[in-house]
C-alpha cells in the first residue's frame, strides 16, 4: 500500500514528526522506509524554518 506524503510543508512536517515519534528510531530510518529523498525533506522543512534534531528525534 503506498503511503500517503502531505505536499504542504506544514501537514508534511505533523506527519513527519508524527511517524518519528510513532514507528522511527531515526530520520534514516524513516527515508530509507518511505522511499523519501532526506536531502530534499529536510530542504522542504527549513522553508518554513524547521530542522531536523537528531538529539530528540524531530524537526523543530
């Protein structure tokens, strides 16, 4: 089943946070899982001035 990934930044970065906190240990992880470029996520969050926080495990 293909998983569903928000286009807005905004929804993107709640269903991020969310999956990490839910089922990831890592961002790696959850790329490597979802089949998502981390370079071009990370550049997709800090447009709206979020970075990923490898200490806690999400994007703040």
């Amino acid at each position: 089943m293909e998983q569903f990934m928000p286009n807005d930044p905004v929804m993107l970065l709640s269903y991020v946070n969310t999956r990490l906190r839910d089922q990831y240990a890592s961002l790696r992880e959850f790329c490597l899982s979802e089949g998502v470029a981390q370079e071009e996520l990370c550049e997709k969050l800090s447009g709206i001035d979020y970075a990923y926080d490898e200490a806690v495990n999400q994007f703040i």
